[in-house]
C-alpha cells in the first residue's frame, strides 16, 4: 500500500496546473468558484495561461510549474485543471523524491493516469482519480460530494445506490487499486513506468472509442502479461463507444470472466457526469456477489 498524504483544511491553499493539452483560461471561473466553495485558496499555475502547439506550456515550463507547485509549502495539493494529452512527457523528468519528501494531494484523471501510474510507483504516494476541474459544471452534486474526501479521512463504499452494476466474474479480491484511462495504461507498457498489476485490482475507463480499438487495447495488456496476477478489476465508464453495453459486456468476459477473479461493471469513474473519485494506491476490497467496492482512505 502507498503513503497516504495529509489532508485539506477550510483555508488551506492549493496549487492549479495544467500538465496536458492547452487550457481555455476563460473557463478558469468554474475551477476557482467550487475551490471557493470548498473553502479553498488557490495558486494559478503558469500552465494555465501557457501555449506551446497543442499543449499547455513547453515541456520545461508544465515540469516547472508542477515541481514548484510539489516544492511551494503553502501548496497542499495540486489539481489538474485539463486533461488531453501530454503529462506522459513530463513523467521522465519529474523528482519523485521530492514529491517523497513534500507529500501532497495530486488529482486529476484522463491523461493524467500516466503520472498517477508513476507517482504511485516513484514517490510511493496515493493519488487520486477524479474530475479535471474545468469540467466541475459538468458533473453531478454526488461527484462534487466526493471532493469531501480529502479534508477528512472516509472509507468509501460504492454499492448499488449509486449506479446499477453487472458481475462479469464472480469472487471477492482484497488488493490495492490502481488504474484508470485504458489508452493511457497502454501507453506506460514499455516504459520504465509501466502499470504494476500482480495482486492489484485495476480500474479502466475509457471515452470515445469502438469496441475493436477497446479490443486491441484489452489484447495488448494481455500480451503484455498485465492481466495474469491481477487480484480483480473495477471497469468504469466507457462512454461514446458506438456500442451498446451488450457488446462491451461481451467482450469484458471475453478478457476478464476465466481468470478466476471477481470483476464487476458499471462503475461511474470516468468521462461522465457522475465521476466518482477514488483514491489510488490504497487497499480496496471488491466483492462481486454484493456488488461492492469498498476502498480505504486515501488522506490521514
């Protein structure tokens, strides 16, 4: 199990950074209207204002805001206003030791599964995968609920009352979770970042593509053995898949029903108006008869 980070307060300051594609800063607004709301004082980051091609910043300037962020000892936690693509660039050059050394919050979902994988990994840290920031006006008052989790440590239980799930495999699995955008999981096999599954329940969620894409994203984790000691799986949101969840069911057994581990569908983590936010690198108990994940806290 990874270190838990300490957690919020009504006052405490918190940093806004964008590690990925480029911010429309006009829609800053949102972001710092619900950190108000939660009581929060903000740093802007210089990435939320910065352009390089498609992304926010060069990668010198979205490394620079985050490890000034991780180093500021005002900042308490660090959320990702934007996802898209680019926080695997940074990954390389990031000091994990400092971020070691200076624990704290970091959130964020979408492209930002590859740092949660390394932070996870090279700082030894929990994370947490819930909504960008900019997207806050987009999500329903149970997801804005689950911000409450850090200013306090709560174990977390998702059963029915929240989304109706379906038991892909059946079984109970006790294992820290990780996880989190399928793509972005891919991108890390390889790399000295890649995903760490053995004795792991996994979480994947996915946005906008077909099944035969989903396919070949499922084969490559499992040719790349990432899917033989897992502990059990947690599938998310897959929305705008031009398929209807018959077919994605289908293929989820396909890949996941003879491995003799529980696996269960319907979870609302991911690119949808309800996104329940968890944290990662904590241990997490998914029983697949009672259709319950239950998942320990991820702050102190």
């Amino acid at each position: 199990m990874k270190s838990t980070v300490p957690h919020l307060k009504k006052g405490d300051t918190v940093g806004l950074v964008a590690l990925s594609s480029q911010v429309e800063s006009e829609k800053l607004g949102i972001a710092i209207a619900f950190l108000e709301e939660l009581g929060l004082n903000y740093i802007i980051g210089d990435t939320i204002q910065a352009k390089h091609d498609y992304l926010a910043g060069s990668d010198e300037e979205r490394l620079a805001d985050f490890n000034e962020m991780v180093r500021n000892p005002e900042v308490k936690a660090i959320f990702c206003v934007k996802g898209g693509y680019g926080s695997a660039r940074i990954a390389e050059k990031i000091d994990y030791g400092l971020l070691e050394e200076n624990p704290k919050i970091f959130w964020g979902f979408s492209d930002l599964t590859y740092l949660h994988c390394a932070i996870n990994e090279y700082a030894s840290l929990v994370t947490f995968h819930g909504p960008l920031l900019m997207s806050v006006d987009r999500i329903d008052d149970l997801s804005k609920k689950m911000f409450l989790q850090l200013f306090s440590p709560m174990e977390l239980q998702y059963t029915e009352d929240i989304s109706s799930l379906t038991t892909i495999a059946p079984g109970v699995a006790r294992g820290e979770i990780i996880g989190g955008n399928l793509r972005r999981l891919v991108n890390t096999l390889g790399t000295k970042f890649e995903v760490r599954t053995e004795g792991r329940i996994l979480l994947i969620e996915e946005l906008g593509e077909t099944i035969p894409t989903i396919d070949a994203m499922l084969q490559q984790l499992k040719q790349a053995r990432k899917l033989e000691q897992l502990a059990g799986v947690v599938i998310g949101s897959f929305t705008q898949t031009e398929a209807d969840e018959v077919a994605l069911f289908a293929l989820m057994k396909d890949y996941f029903a003879d491995l003799g581990i529980p696996v269960v569908a319907g979870f609302k983590m991911g690119h949808d108006s309800t996104n329940i936010a968890i944290p990662l690198g904590v241990d997490a108990i998914l029983d697949a008869q009672e259709k319950v994940l239950k998942i320990l806290p991820g702050v102190h």
